[in-house]
C-alpha cells in the first residue's frame, strides 16, 4: 500500500467502495486521514464498517467539514450530469479528486531524490496490453516494476515507493478528469476514437480528459509519446511540441519522415531517433500478431528506450511477452480450430483490429451495443466466414451483418458450440474468434468474465488448452 500524507486529522470523503474506492480509503488512513467512506450498495457499506472505516450518509453529511471529495471513477464528474456528491461538494468549496491524484501527492510528497519514476498510459484501445508490455520488458531488463492502476491492482494497493522503482500504470478517462497534479515521467497516449461519449459530453470532452495526462509535461522531466494514426493524436502532439514538450510519436500507417518516434512498415518496426533504424521485425514476437500490436510494441521500446533500456535488451523482452489476458489470447486448440479469446474488444474500433489480424475467421460477437453498433467493420465483414451472435446486439448485429452469414446463438456455450461445428466441418485451419465489438454488461458483470466463460465454453468442447505443450 501506497500510504497518502498531506490530510492528516482531516476528513475526506470517499464515494464509491469498489476496487478503487476502498484501497484510496486504507491509502487515506494510513497517511494519517479521517475517510468518512458512503456507498449506495448496502453490502459495500457493511464490508467498510466490518475494516473499521467511519461509514455516513454523505446525503445528510455537513459538507463544510470535508477537505476533499475521493469519487469513484465509476460516478459521472460532469456527464450525463453531476453525481450528487460533486454537486455537494462543489456547493461546500471542496475539491474533488480520485485515487491517481492521491498517487500524485504521495510520490510529490517525497524528497525530490527519493521518488520512483512513473509510466502513464492511457487510450481508446490497447492500453492494457501496452501497459502489461511495458511492465514485461522493463523488468526483463532488470527493472524493479510495480504495474497496476486500471489494469489490475489498484494504485494504491501497488507497493510503497522506492527510488529506483518504475510504476507502470494504466489510466482511464474517468480517472484522468479527476487529476490536477499528476506528473508521469513517461506519458502515453495510444490512440483516440469515439468511445464513452455518455460520460464526457462528446468527442471534444472525451479527447479533453484523455489529454489531461500531458497537463504537467512542460517544465517537467516528463516526456510524452503519442499515437498519431488519428488527427486528434496528431494536434495533440502538435500542441505539447509547441508549448515545449518532449514528444515521441508512434505510428503504424505512415512513415515519420521528419519526427522522432517509432512507427512500422509491415511487421517491422523503425526508430527516427533522427535517421532510421530497423529495431525488431514482430513476425517473430508470437504473441503480437497484428497491426494494433505493432503499435503496442512500439510504445514499449520507445518507453523502455526513454527509460535508458539499452535497445537490444528492449527488443529481447519484446520477443518474449506471453501475451495479456482477454485480448488476442489464444486459449485452446481442437483438431484444426484454434480458440482466441478477445473479450476486451467492447467497441467496434477494437474488434478491428482483431478481424484484421486474420484472413478468415468464425466471429463470436455481441453484448451491449455501443453508439454506432459494427457499422464501421463492414470492410471486414469479407474475412468473416460466419458470425454467431450473442446478447442485446444479437438482433441488431444481424440486421448489420446483411448477408455475411451468421446467425443468432444467443448465449455464449451455444456460440462457441456452434462455431466450432461450422470451423471444424471445413476441414481447414481455423480461428474461432470471441470479439465481441460490445459491451458485457447485459450478460456478464465485466468482459473478464465474459472472457472466462468463453475460456469454460471451449475447455468443455475437449479443447486443449493453449497453456499444455
């Protein structure tokens, strides 16, 4: 645990008694706070009470009394409106921050010479692997890494700070609105596109939040690294080079003829550090197939290479990631059909890049529709040899689909049952592959879930696992 100073005697309220919530609450104790913690689930509330946390109904609260307002990621800062407690809040002169602002202070809060380094990534797409990359390489290379954030451990819970550690953390749009100090040495952002407009406003709030990482770049030792395949990666990069920002740029469509950075020609990754050099070809990386995972690999070496990783140690843990959980993960292994498992694929731009990343595949898609449903995979649907289709999006998938064959399987057994038949009978080799271009909260609590339950539905086909050699 990351203990957090600079309230001590003080009474903070924390709203929301999830992963992060309650880890910001010991954080808080530690550091010498009062939390006052409040939960609208009743359970939450008793499991705080039962660790001998102060629990009030912040709706009764005297507000004037806090000396600041820890809110959960998963309550809206601003869209579709306000939750309550920032209403409050707002209303009493109290500020409202989140548990990587809390971070921010516990590391600012040591002497200049004691303090770790610190690698941010957030993004659209991709940011978990390239988190779980960066994490991999870094401590191939002998680095002392601590990787959490919005990627498994909460950040507080992340061990306490050393000077020569590196914290690898991945950051969400929720997360970042509710930062202000917040200074990564390393500051990534992977890419932009379309995605929880609900909770931002629109596309100009979402792209706001997300550059809310660079904020303390200039005048800092903080450099960033920035996909620029879309136009707002490419302003924002142009706006932190103008305020005098260190700037990598990273891209997998288009040479940087006249920029540093890494980008890829192929499966092979060049550095323009200023003139070009070949660093890795990735057909021998065999857990980074595709063009998204060129991008991801490029992040990794261009962070490792910031850090002071000598290149060819970089590109050897490269080669030898195992590959993250949920995404592109192969699982199993049934005569000629292989398994994939992407179940963190919850929005069409991320099922892309998997569909792309195969000639031919059976596709598992479905769940709960975001805006704009699969309409921009339609130039994909050519490599989908049939669709089995599961969840709220069934219908309306189907109706998208036209006549690429598919059908409605509803749940996720009879999908991959149904798939496996339909790949196993072309007497070729196969991918069945779940990306699901959907959320998983119609049938699941999180994609994770979803992800294993696709993992039980192959195993108990008879699937070999990919784990067994």
């Amino acid at each position: 645990m990351i203990p957090v100073p600079g309230f001590e005697g003080r009474r903070i309220a924390v709203f929301g008694l999830g992963r992060s919530g309650l880890t910001a609450a010991r954080a808080l104790k530690a550091g010498g706070a009062l939390p006052v913690l409040w939960d609208d689930s009743v359970s939450s509330r008793m499991q705080a009470e039962a660790e001998g946390f102060a629990v009030e109904d912040l709706t009764t609260a005297d507000w004037s009394g806090f000396a600041a307002l820890v809110l959960s990621p998963g309550a809206p800062l601003t869209h579709p409106k306000p939750h309550w407690t920032v209403e409050k809040a707002k209303a009493a002169g109290v500020e409202v921050i989140g548990d990587i602002e809390l971070f921010a202070r516990a590391l600012a809060a040591l002497p200049e010479g004691e303090r770790p380094r610190v690698v941010a990534i957030t993004g659209t797409n991709g940011k978990s692997t390239t988190t779980a990359l960066i994490g991999w390489v870094l401590k191939q290379a002998g680095l002392m890494v601590h990787v959490g954030g919005n990627i498994g451990i909460g950040v507080l819970a992340l061990p306490e700070p050393t000077k020569d550690a590196v914290y690898v953390i991945e950051v969400s749009s929720y997360q970042l609105d509710l930062t202000t100090r917040f200074a990564p040495d390393v500051a990534i952002l992977t890419n932009i596109s379309p995605d929880h407009l609900d909770r931002h406003g629109d596309m100009a709030g979402y792209v706001k939040a997300k550059a809310r990482i660079f904020q303390n770049v200039p005048g800092s030792d903080a450099g960033a690294i920035i996909g620029v395949d879309e136009p707002e990666g490419v302003a924002l990069a142009e706006a932190l080079k103008a305020r005098g920002g260190a700037v990598d740029r990273v891209s997998v469509r288009t040479p940087l003829e006249d920029a540093l950075g890494l980008y890829a020609i192929g499966t092979t990754l060049y550095y323009n550090a200023p003139e070009r050099v070949a660093l890795v070809d990735l057909a021998q990386a065999r857990s980074l197939p595709g063009r998204h995972n060129a991008q991801n690999a490029a992040f990794a070496l261009s962070t490792a290479i910031d850090l002071g990783v000598p290149t060819d140690v970089a590109v050897q843990g490269l080669l030898t990631f195992p590959g993250l959980a949920h995404r592109m993960e192969t699982v199993g292994q049934l005569g000629k059909v292989r398994f994939v498992n992407d179940s963190k694929a919850t929005n069409a731009d991320a099922a892309r890049q998997a569909l792309a990343s195969y000639d031919r595949s059976f596709w598992i898609a479905g769940g709960r529709a975001k805006a704009g449903g699969i309409d921009d995979l339609e130039d994909l649907f050519p490599r989908v040899v049939e669709a089995f289709l599961i969840g709220e999006a069934a219908g309306p998938f189907a109706a998208r689909l036209g006549e690429t064959p598919h059908r409605i399987s509803g749940d996720m057994a009879t999908a991959v049952q149904q798939a496996h038949e339909a790949a196993a009978a072309t007497g070729r080799d196969e991918v069945v592959l779940l990306s699901p271009a959907a959320a998983s909260f119609d049938q699941y609590p999180d994609f994770e879930a979803r992800g294993e339950a696709f993992r039980a539905a192959v195993l108990a086909l008879g699937a070999k696992p990919a784990s067994v050699p």
